[in-house]
C-alpha cells in the first residue's frame, strides 16, 4: 500500500490498527479506491498525492486484479525509492548524479520498464512511455550498445564478469525496444534496436567461444546466462526486420545454455522463454522439444519449490543455506508454462503456471506492492530476511509481466469456444456474446459467469476441470446443468440470452505432498506423515507468526496436526483475521497438540500468499500430520 506500508507493523498499536482498518473499509476520508487500467481493484491508495484520482467505488473481489494494482501503483506512484524517469534511466546514463546499484547491467531497468508498461496503461503515471523511450535512444552508443564503451568485446580471453552484466542489461533492453515498438510502430525505435541487435551479432563471435562458455557456465548472476537470455530480443528483431542473421544467431545461441548448476534462474528460465519465441516464429518441432526438456529438468531437481517456483540460483545438491527465492525467476517460471501450454495444449503446464501464481509468485510479493526475495528454510519454509529483499529495480517489472500474461489467458477462444482457463474476474467480448466471470464472495469456492450480450446463436463455453477439485457443479439461472467433458473441460453448448448467469461450484480437493513428492488425498494418507505439505484447492497452506503465533512457538519442530477423513473445517472468522482478503474460503481450521504442551488447540492455516498483508513473518509450509 503505497503511502501506508506499515499499517501492519509492529510499532502501531492494536487499537490504532483497528480504526485505521475500520476506516478504511468504511470508505473514510483518510483514503480512496483507486481504478487500474484493468477494470476492477482491492487495493487502497492512501498516498495524499493520490487521493481523488481514478476513483472506482466498487472494487472487485479478485486477488489477481488485486496483485496488479497494487505493483502498478507502486511502480507509477510509489516511493523508497520513487521510480522517476531520471532514476530508471540512471542504467543508461551512468549520470554520477543518479548513482545507484546495478547501473552495470547496462539498460536493464530500462528495457523492462518498456517491457512491462507496453502491456497496461496507468492512469496519472508520471512517466510518459513515448517520453522514455525517446531519451533512452539518446544514450545509445555509435556501436549499438548502451552504457560503458569502454568495456571490448573483441578478445574472448578477456572477457569478464563486467561483460556480462553489461551484455544482460543490454539485451533485456532489447526486449523492451521491441516489446515497445510492437505496440507503437516508431521507426526510430526500430532503427535503434537494430544497432543494438547488430551490436549483440559482434559480440556472438566472442560469446560463442567454447572457453567463453566453460568460464562463465557457472558464474551466477555475471555467468553464461547473461548472453544465453538474448535470444528472446534477437528472435523479435527477426520478427520486425526478416533479417535472418538475427534468427540465425538466435538458434546458435540457445543450444550453449548449460545444464543446471550454480547459475541465475532467472536468466536460465528467460533463456526459455526466447526458445519458445523461436519456436513460436519457425515452427520448429526442435525449439519446442528442447524447452519441454529443460523445463522437465527444472521440475525435477532437487531444489524447486514445494510452493511451485524455483530458487534464485540452481543449486544441483538442493536447499544449499543461504538461498532465497526471486521474483523475476518465478515469473519466468509461469510465463514458460503458460507459453508450453499455448504451444502444445498440455494442461499439465497451465497447472504448473496457475500453482505458482498463485502460491509461490502471490506469497513473493511484499505489502508494498513490490516483488523481490525471501530466505528459504529447507524443511520448514520460509524466513524474515535482516533485510527486505524488495527488488525495485528488477523483480517489479517481471513480476507485472506474468501476471499480466496470466490475465490475458483466463479465457481464450480457440475454434469458436470460449475456454475458461483460470477461475479469475475478466470481462470478455468478441463477436458472439460478452461476459463476466466473477468470484461470488471472499469466502466462497463458486464463481459466476453472467452473460452481458449475446446474438442468441448457439456458442460453447468450456469450463476447466482443475485437478485441485473434486467435483465442479454448474447451475443455470438457478438450476443444475450437466456439461459435456471433453479434455479437461466442461463444455456447455447453447444459446445463450443476455442475462443468464452460470454458477461454477468448486469443490476442494485436499492433498498432502511429502518431501519425496509422494502425494496422498485424504483417503489415501497413511496414519501419520512426519513432514508434509497441505494443498487446499489451487492454495498451498501455511503457518506464520501473524495469525498463529502460539502454533510456532517454541518448541514448535515436533507439533501434531490432526486431520479427519471427513474433511477439513473453514474458518468462520477469516475476513476479520484479514479484512483484505480476497481468499477468505481457503482459511481452514485444525486441531493440533504443540510438542510444549498438552492442552490440545486448534490452528488456523491459511493460504501463503495471505502473508503479503501482514508484517514479515517466518511462514511454515511442511508439517507433522496425524490421522483419526
């Protein structure tokens, strides 16, 4: 919440928390709601220089548009610090006035600020799109590049850490240019990425070398990576220019990415990303076949997340001290699923993309709007950073990219069905009929789709059958509807009247995961499982200091929690736990004995993204469960 971040923290009284909360709900003048360029928001604005702007007085219930603007308001208005256009073209610059970290990777923030903003417009945004990119093509270099000249290219045996960063800066600058230009068409825009993409074609001589590759294939955040990443960049410019030596180059580079090691995900997942552009613009089975590969091995290793994303680095042993998650490495992770998904209609990546979204990537963002990093704690989950790893300069404008992504594919039209992908709030229209699928309440597992207009002709609409449910039921105008199941949907083919409204039951499906990925229903669980993972719904469940401080106390390693065949109980009280919550149905109640004590207690875990809405807190993931 810009403005307001520490409305949670622990220097505000428990009195004061209450009436600022009271307040704010109550639509007090303290505050207002704030419209995003998507329709529909819960995020409140309490910046006084914001107030009264793009006022929206009926906010939907919706943690995806929530998530959204809360990282557009923070990036467009939000301070410490404030992202004004001298300080994103600081990168470029290198003007010693806007000193600040990471100006080496050369037009990073730059090409991602481009990248992010040409998909959605904010409304008030001080930095004007156009504006930017025209003072970004200033800087650039007789050679192509942008940022230190100084740095040659020529000699692969001399090629440092320094190379690098600046070859990745550049090259995610690339990316913003074409992202830019394919929604703004200016020549000069063009003309400038490709000085940048030839720039990118000398430095592949050097790049390309066998010893370049074996040098830097485990260097991190400065390793191979940083050149591999290009590839997204130099397919768009083929794209744009049909110059083939862009696409040539571009499928020279890829098969060099080395396999997993110590090195940045982010930039290995973003690599992917450029082999499914690739794919996406030859049709070549071998790209596609390649990332579907890759990506296997990443869900795999010993390291990727019971919360479905991956560390900062890869780590071939597993759960090395010291690791943390990143945002920009789990928005790769869900924008290669949802691009193998498109590609190859294998709903298995859908699933993969929506369980980090929604647990993972959620649970990444801080109540500031930004994303960033947090400590993972193997066996336990994760921990309070010494300091918040709110990554401004990088993980806000990828973490907006995959949610956007992820928004554009909640539905889709493919052979005149209109497919429900994710169960999120869109407005959809086309040619045949507009509607509006919305969450009937905080604290209810049904949707309901009401049809805006129709030409009363027969039109399918397929419903997913998500594999975290147990039954989905459907009901027209009041009354139960059976559909049709055809590949993982439920399809209902019909003429459809403006008006009508379908409501979606979700019935949660619960599973437990061990370390070992063995998975069990509640049916199938044996007797007691020592470390396990709750899945309720599409959410993974959690335990933090904000909502169960007695559940982790000390000693806390050795708790029981008990679970019933017969299901789990809801908690009755979850929007007064949280009154932000848009997830209020996946906070659930168990009973538990505490290894410190005998009095038997209940605990209440929620969903792990709710954790953004409160102070940090250590937020445990794996458990002891017993069955009776």
């Amino acid at each position: 919440m810009p403005g307001f971040e520490n409305l949670s923290g622990v220097n505000t009284s428990a009195m004061l928390k209450k009436f600022f909360l009271a307040l704010l709900l109550s639509g007090g003048m303290l505050c207002s709601w704030s419209q995003s360029a998507v329709p529909g928001n819960k995020v409140l604005l309490i910046s006084s220089e914001n107030q009264g702007k793009n006022l929206n007085s009926s906010p939907v219930n919706d943690e995806l548009e929530t998530r959204i603007k809360m990282i557009t308001d923070r990036i467009a208005f939000g301070d410490d610090p404030r992202l004004t256009e001298d300080f994103i073209l600081a990168c470029v610059t290198l003007d010693p006035k806007f000193a600040r970290r990471f100006t080496e990777f050369s037009g990073d923030q730059c090409g991602r600020y481009l990248s992010a903003f040409s998909r959605i417009q904010v409304p008030g945004n001080p930095v004007n799109l156009k504006d930017l990119a025209a003072k970004i093509i200033l800087t650039q270099k007789p050679d192509g590049r942008f940022g230190n000249d100084q740095l040659n290219f020529d000699d692969p045996m001399k090629l440092e850490g320094l190379h690098m960063a600046l070859l990745w800066g550049n090259g995610r600058l690339l990316t913003g240019l074409m992202d830019y230009y394919a929604v703004s068409k200016e020549p000069a825009v063009l003309q400038s990425a490709i000085k940048l993409g030839n720039f990118m074609l000398k430095t592949a001589r050097s790049c390309t070398q066998k010893e370049v590759v074996e040098r830097f294939k485990t260097m991190g955040a400065m390793g191979y990576i940083c050149f591999t990443q290009i590839t997204d960049g130099m397919v768009k410019l083929y794209e744009a220019t049909s110059d083939k030596n862009y696409l040539v180059t571009a499928c020279s580079i890829y098969p060099l990415l080395p396999s997993l090691g110590n090195q940045h995900s982010h930039g290995f997942l973003n690599t992917l990303l450029g082999v499914m552009r690739l794919y996406q613009a030859t049709k070549a089975k071998e790209h596609l076949d390649y990332v579907e590969k890759v990506y296997q091995h990443v869900l795999d290793a010993p390291d990727f997340l019971i919360s479905g994303g991956v560390p900062e680095f890869f780590d071939a042993g597993g759960g090395k001290p010291g690791s943390r998650d990143e945002g920009c490495s789990e928005a790769d992770f869900i924008m290669v699923g949802l691009e193998l998904w498109k590609a190859t209609g294998k709903i298995k990546y859908l699933e993969e993309a929506e369980y980090c979204l929604y647990n993972e990537m959620m649970y990444n963002q801080f109540d500031s709007g930004d994303f960033g990093s947090h400590p993972i704690s193997k066996n336990f989950g994760f921990e309070v950073a010494t300091s918040a790893g709110r990554c401004w300069w990088c993980c806000d404008y990828h973490g907006l990219q995959a949610m956007l992504e992820a928004k554009k594919i909640i539905v889709t039209a493919e052979n005149h069905v209109k497919k429900v992908n994710l169960y999120a709030y869109t407005k959809y229209k086309d040619a045949d009929l507009a509607f509006t699928l919305s969450k009937d309440a905080a604290n209810t597992s049904s949707f309901t789709l009401k049809i805006d207009s129709s030409k009363n002709s027969a039109t399918a609409i397929a419903f997913r059958i998500p594999s975290w449910t147990k039954n989905i039921t459907l009901s027209l105008n009041g009354k139960r509807i059976n559909g049709k199941n055809e590949n993982s949907y439920l399809v209902i083919d019909r003429v459809w009247k403006t008006g009508d409204q379908l409501k979606i039951g979700l019935d949660y499906q619960v599973m437990l995961t061990t370390p070992n990925r063995q998975s069990y229903s509640l049916d199938e669980m044996p007797v007691s499982l020592k470390k396990a993972a709750l899945q309720y719904g599409p959410y993974l469940l959690s335990a933090d200091e904000g909502t169960n401080a007695s559940f982790l106390a000390e000693p806390s390693g050795r708790n029981v929690i008990y679970l019933s065949a017969k299901g789990i109980e809801i908690s009755p009280a979850a929007k007064k736990m949280n009154p932000l919550s848009n997830l209020a149905e996946g906070y659930v109640i168990l009973p538990y004995k505490h290894e410190g004590y005998y009095t038997p207690g209940n605990v209440t875990l929620r969903p792990m993204s709710e954790v953004t809405y409160g102070h940090p807190a250590n937020v445990q993931l794996w458990f002891n469960f017993e069955k009776r």
